[in-house]
C-alpha cells in the first residue's frame, strides 16, 4: 500500500485539480477539522460511493491516524482505483509546516506556518540577529531557519498569552540564550523581560527597521502589536485577515469587547492603508498557498471586513453574540502557557489537535 506523508502533501495542495483528497472520517469529525479541498466520504459509505471516486487524479485517503484511511484505500484497490494514505492522518497534518520569506526593507521576515493548525508565526531577521514572534513549541522550527540564514536569535516575544497551542517562547529563549519579552499585563509566572508600550526592538545590524510595540488589549489584557517600520503589522489575535479576535475567553466578553474596539479603532487603524497585516492565525476562509505570503495590506481589509465599518454598541453586541465553542482544552493550554503546570511533548500534540478557535465567526 503507497503512503503519503503530511510534508508531502502540503505541496499538493496547490494543484487541486490533479488529486483527490479523500476524507473518510464521520461527518462530524470532518466539519469540525479538515484540510482544505477535501471531499468527505465516510468509510461506511464507501462501497456505495466509490463511483464518486474520479480515475484518472492521484488519490489520497484520510482519517484521524491513517487506520480508517488504509481501509478505504485497500476498497478502492478492489474497483480498480490506486490510492495513498496520508500517514498519520490528521494527527500527522497537525504538525506540518512550511515558510514563506519576504525582504521588507533592511529586514527579512520569514512566516512560519503551521498548516494543519492554522498557527502563523515569524522569524525576522537583519544583519546577524533576529526576533521570532509567537513560536510553537517545535523550537528547531525556528533555530534551523535561523542558523541556515546565519543569523543568532536575540529576542523573542508573544504577542499574548495563547489558548489553542502551547507557546514555544520559554523554551526558544532558553535554547538561544535570547531575552524573553511579554507584556505583563497578561499572567505569566516565570521571568521575563516585560514590554512596554512604544518600546523599540532593535532587529539587527545593517537594518533600519526596529519592531515597535503597539499595546491592544481586547483578546487578552496583554495582548500586543508589532509594528515593522513602515511595511508590516504583526497583529497577533486582535485583527485576522477573516475577522477580529474573540474577547470572551477571559469570561469578560463585554468589557473585552469594547477594548478591542478602542485597540482597533485607536492602534491599529490608524496605520497607512499599505502596512501589510500578518496575523498569528488564519481560518478556513483564507486561502493559503506555497510561496505566497498568508497576509493582507490594512486598507484591503479595512475595506472587506463589515467588523471593522461598525459602531462601538454594534461591534460589541455582534462580537458578544458570535462566538462560538471555544478552543478545546484551553484551560489547559493556558495553564501551560503561564507556567503553572508543565505539559510533555506527546500529551500536548493531543491537547492541540484541532483547528484554531481565536477569531469571533464573520
């Protein structure tokens, strides 16, 4: 039986049209995560459905961890239909990424993604130095992207204290030896070295770009902004290019919710049209593709986002009223993430299976 792993199948996806991306999961399963593109075909109804199945496309079957999707390729071998399957299934795709660099000036801004997650994070770099912004927990992510770009990883920064993933930011600074920078208006409880608003990040030598920091409370208390000079917005959970940050995980959604109006309208917004927004997250919606940058410039969103057009009652009301199940596990997560408990590498892949809850629906 042929295999596909997960690595691989990120660069399919860019051409549709030549696979079939069979998802053989129950339908709930598939509608609460999913790769994009894929075609829900439950196993029990596969033998009745296999005339659904196109010839003539490579085929790839899925499931939770590759035992179903076997099955289905082994039923599609017997109608004469080759098949692989994604190894691991979708607990594999939780943990592929891929990068997409862009040059901003003196400064190179490489975006890690985490596909199947649906995490974005940034390695930024200038001269010999650079600054990661919210790294997962897979570390070597971004040391090998950094030491294969020759720079040294001299700062790194949360842009607020996570609840869908495990924050990677403790552990980067101490494999490093980088300075650790959070806003303490969120509760963490070990050292670091507290940001402030209107500080300066120095990047690196041979750059005239410092990350500048933008305090936007809203989805946390803490949460904060980074600016790039003129070029770039790190927005973490306050603005998505789909969407603005849910305020109801603290259980304050209202006092939340107009705070993140105020960040918005007050922080954010008030940046040139061209500042190009990169979030620390992006949604089914968004169209994520190899060599493209998952970004958006200000005035484009700030022309197709109904959220960002409403009065301060309106905006609360529907930011309160939207929301939805919350991340699974979170409580957990943040515990994790503030440092009160310690979580192991094999139970945290299980805690963060599953896409990211962190924007209000649109």
């Amino acid at each position: 039986m042929r295999t596909i792993t997960a690595d691989a199948l990120v660069e399919l996806l860019d051409e549709p049209e030549e696979y079939f991306l069979m998802d053989v999961r129950e339908p709930d399963e598939f509608s609460e995560w999913r790769i994009p593109g894929a075609v829900n075909v439950p196993l029990g109804e596969l033998a009745a459905r296999v005339g659904e199945v196109p010839r003539g496309r490579e085929v790839v079957t899925v499931c939770a961890v590759g035992s179903r999707a076997s099955t289905a390729a082994e039923m599609l071998a017997r109608s004469g239909i080759d098949a692989e399957v994604l190894q691991g299934g979708m607990s594999a795709w939780a943990t592929v990424y891929d990068e997409v660099e862009v040059v901003l000036g003196g400064a190179t801004v490489v975006q890690v993604r985490r596909r199947g997650k649906g995490c974005l994070s940034y390695l930024i770099g200038a001269g010999q130095s650079a600054v990661v912004i919210d790294p997962s927990a897979d570390v070597a992510q971004y040391t090998d992207r950094a030491t294969s770009r020759g720079w040294e990883v001299t700062y790194v920064v949360d842009t607020h204290l996570h609840a869908d993933h495990v924050s990677g930011a403790r552990a980067l600074a101490d494999a490093t030896g980088a300075t650790l920078m959070l806003n303490p208006a969120d509760a963490f409880e070990f050292d670091f070295s507290p940001l402030a608003d209107g500080m300066r990040i120095h990047i690196g030598e041979g750059a005239d770009l410092d990350v500048s920091i933008v305090s936007t409370p809203g989805h946390t208390m803490g949460s904060t902004c980074f600016v790039l000079g003129e070029y770039a917005l790190f927005s973490g959970d306050t603005l998505f290019l789909e969407s603005v940050g849910r305020p109801d995980l603290a259980d304050r959604a209202e006092q939340f919710a107009h705070d993140l109006y105020a960040s918005l309208h007050e922080r954010v917004l008030v940046h040139p049209d061209a500042l190009l927004v990169f979030p620390a997250h992006f949604g089914e919606s968004v169209e994520v593709r190899g060599g493209e940058p998952t970004a958006a410039t200000l005035g484009a969103l700030r022309s197709s986002l109904r959220q960002l057009e409403m009065g301060e009652d309106d905006f609360v009301a529907w930011a309160c009223s939207s929301v939805k199940q919350r991340p699974p596990n979170y409580v957990a997560i943040v515990g994790a993430n503030q440092g009160a408990t310690s979580i192991g590498d094999e139970e945290r892949r299980g805690l963060e299976a599953g896409p990211n809850r962190c924007a209000v629906a649109g």
